[in-house]
C-alpha cells in the first residue's frame, strides 16, 4: 500500500514530497496536468518559503545563479502595493524573483530522483474506509494510507471531504503574463 498520495504537483506538493521522502515516507505525486504548464500563476519565493528551503539545504537551488544573493535587496510588490524586500525581518535573501514555472521546474527535478510522479491523473473523489484512503481516478483506483490535497482553490480532496472553503473570494483581479524577450 502507498503511504501517501499527494493530490497536485505544484510547489506545495512537490515540496511537501521532498519533505516526505527526507523523512523516510514514499510518497505519489498525481497531476490532472500532464506536462507541467510551463506559465506562472506567482513570480517568486519570500520570507517563509526561503526560510523553509534554507532549512531543508535545498535554498541554493534557487539562489545560486543570482549575483550577490545574501547581500541583494529586491524591489517587488503584492496586490499592487511596493515592498522592499531588504527591509523585511530575516537573514538575506528575503525575496527571490523567480517565475512559479521555474520554481516548479527545479522543485520536479529534485524531486523526481526521490518520488514518485504521475502526470495526466485525474482525481474524481476521494473516500476513506477504516484501512485506508481510496483516491478514485480516472483511469485507475489508488489505495494509500493518507491523501492531501494540494491541488488549489478547487481542490476535489477538499470538497471530498466535505470541508468548505471559509475564507473571502479574490477582490482584486490581477493579470499575468510571461514574456521571452528576443
């Protein structure tokens, strides 16, 4: 039987695999998706994040080809409003600017030498028994110890569960694009 069943292989999901593995449990990785999609949803690390992958030896990773990365300062916003980066509370770097694709590329990578990922798996609900976790997919049924939705806003783990989204909807909408200039 699998140990865990990770349901979504974006940052949350692919760190939460590394973090498994790190601990001695074999986690799936399942993915709607069936390549990754190569746009960004969020354009970089902070605070925690960093925090979090600085912990875990994996930080380098994601800073080591930025120029004077313990000493930079980067100038970024949230929601539009500007924030300075090297004015945050913590050791440097507090922000790193890196599109969402790209941390899910170099996330997959390190990942992939010690997890197991399935791309193009469809979830359609999940149901517990008293052994065990069935994860009901398109094209085949999973059994695991434990399941964890890390499949976003909408995620079919959550409603399975019958757990209600209670927070507030976006007020803002915000529009991104990824640009390869020539």
């Amino acid at each position: 039987m699998i140990d865990v069943v990770l349901v979504g292989a974006g940052p949350t999901g692919l760190f939460l695999a590394c973090e498994l593995e790190r601990l001695g449990i074999a986690p799936l990785v399942v993915e709607a998706l069936p390549a990754p999609p190569g746009l960004s949803k969020a354009l970089g690390l902070g605070g925690r994040s960093l925090d979090l992958l600085d912990a875990r030896g994996m930080l380098d990773m994601f800073t080591s080809e930025i120029p004077n990365a313990p000493n930079r300062a980067a100038l970024f916003h949230f929601g539009g409003v500007p924030i300075d980066a090297g004015r945050l509370p913590g050791a440097p770097p507090r922000f790193v600017n890196l599109m969402q694709a790209e941390i899910e590329r170099r996330l997959e990578a390190y990942a992939t030498t010690r997890v197991e990922i399935r791309r193009g798996i469809t979830v359609r609900g999940v149901t517990a028994t008293d052994e065990a976790v069935v994860v009901e997919c398109e094209r085949e049924t999973i059994t695991a110890r434990f399941v964890v939705g890390c499949d976003g806003a909408r995620s079919i783990v959550r409603k399975s569960a019958a757990i209600e989204f209670v927070g507030t909807g976006a007020t803002q909408l915000l529009r991104l694009g990824d640009v390869k200039l020539a």
